[in-house]
C-alpha cells in the first residue's frame, strides 16, 4: 500500500501543487492550511484533496493551535506530514509527536538564513550562491537534519523578488525528489544525526559564481 503523507500550508501552494504534478508514489491524504484564504487550498480541492483548515487565530495559544492541527492531521494516519510555506513555529511538543515524521523546505543553504526574510538576508550578506534545503524539522527551528539542497546563483542585480523566484524554481525540483526518496524507502535518519539517501546520484559539475566553470 502506498504510503500517506498530509500537507501543510499556509499560502500560495505553489510547492504543494509540484508534489501533487510529480505523481508521487504516495498518497496524499489532505492539504491542511492555518489560513482560511490560502490560495493552495483551492488548487488542492481542484484536484480532488481534502483541504482543511486549522485557522490560529481561533486559538488563543500556539499550544492549543498546535493540538487542534494535530488532531486534524491524525484523523488521516499519515506516515509523513510535509510543510511546504507552512509560516507557523510549532511547539516542542508537537514537533516530539511527529519525530522522525516531519519533514521542511526552508527557502535558503542552512545553517545559513534560518528564519524569516531569508531572500533578503542572503542579498545583505552578499552571498555568491543560495538555494533551498529539505530537511526534518526538529525542535531548533530550520536546523534539523539535512535531506537535500539545491544551489542557485545570485546575479548582481537581483532584488528579493528575482532572487526569490530563482530558488523557487529549484524548491520546485528537489521537494519532489526529496518525497520520491522518502516513498520508495531510500531515507534513513542515521544515529549521527544525519540523513542517508540510498542510490542518491553523484551530481555531475559544480556552480561557481561569478566565472564559468573550468
Ligand atoms: N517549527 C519548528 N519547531 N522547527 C522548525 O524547523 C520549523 C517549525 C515551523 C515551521 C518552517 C520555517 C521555514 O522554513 C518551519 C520550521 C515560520 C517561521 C516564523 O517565524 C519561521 C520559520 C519557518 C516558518 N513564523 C512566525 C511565527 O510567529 C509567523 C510568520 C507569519 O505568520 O507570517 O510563527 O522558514
Ligand atoms: C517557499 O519559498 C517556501 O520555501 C517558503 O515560503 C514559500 C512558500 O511558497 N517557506 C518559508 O519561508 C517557511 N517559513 P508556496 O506557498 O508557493 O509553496
């Protein structure tokens, strides 16, 4: 049997809507938002996925948000549940629930950029090269073990916007892939701390910014 993943959102959807055109060898049991007008939900309902919503501001706390989201991604027993722009920090205790069983795209190179903004924090710094990371989450906010990253070049006249949309088109590549890995059995989160991909391709060349490579 296929295994169940949920989805969690809280906008646009657009990392949602490549897992769902990547016919996946899962099956995705719900897309679940924090906001009511979440664009994502309506393309998941087009497609015939169950969207839900865990609104937060009908929470007083972010523990009680947390239990009510909880509640409602354990009605679908998933395997795996899967924040793709889900904007909400979760609490320890629902990050210990689902241990193991969490997994992010965080829109720059971790451990550089935690956090908010990272577009504009990497254009401050005046990085040469960004990109996004898959990674589980765990307690530590965008610091859990690494699955996959993609590496992008910064042009010299990039602004948050072109820069942003650049790594987008690389979230949009290695989430998929990220999934596919999990689906078919190949992730293992070692005793280290990290992650093994089984069969993982060596990539060939390398991004050097600025100058072609050699
Ligand atoms: N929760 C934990 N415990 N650990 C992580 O690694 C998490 C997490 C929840 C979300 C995604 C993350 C990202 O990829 C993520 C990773 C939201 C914020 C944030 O500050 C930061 C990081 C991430 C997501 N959110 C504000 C808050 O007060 C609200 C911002 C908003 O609503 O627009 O929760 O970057
Ligand atoms: C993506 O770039 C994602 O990496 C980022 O927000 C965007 C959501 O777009 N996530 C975060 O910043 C998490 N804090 P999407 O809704 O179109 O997938």
């Amino acid at each position: 049997m296929k295994p169940r993943i949920v989805i969690l959102i809280s906008g646009r959807g657009s990392n949602m809507a490549a897992l769902l055109a990547a016919s996946l060898p899962l099956e995705i049991a719900a897309v679940i938002s924090n906001r009511p007008g979440a664009a994502g939900l309506a393309l998941a309902t087009a497609q015939g996925i169950a969207a839900e919503v865990v609104d937060h501001q009908a929470h007083a706390t972010r523990e009680t948000f947390d239990q009510a989201l909880a509640e409602a991604i354990d009605r679908h027993q998933p395997q795996l549940v899967v924040l793709a722009g889900f904007m909400r920090i979760l609490t320890p205790a629902f990050i210990r629930h689902y241990q193991g069983r969490l997994l992010n795209i965080h829109p720059s190179l971790l451990p550089a950029f935690p956090g908010l903004h990272t577009h504009r924090q990497a254009l401050q710094a005046g990085v040469r090269i960004h990109g996004c990371t898959v990674h589980f989450v765990t307690e530590q906010l965008d610091h859990g073990p690494i699955v996959a990253q993609a590496a992008v070049p910064v042009l010299p006249d990039d602004t948050e916007e072109t820069l942003a949309a650049r790594v987008l088109e690389s979230e949009h590549r290695i989430y998929p892939e990220a999934l596919r890995w999990w689906a078919e059995g190949r992730l293992t989160l070692r005793d280290d701390g990290r992650v093994g991909v089984q069969g993982a391709a060596f990539p060939q060349g390398a991004l050097r910014v600025p100058g072609a490579a050699a």
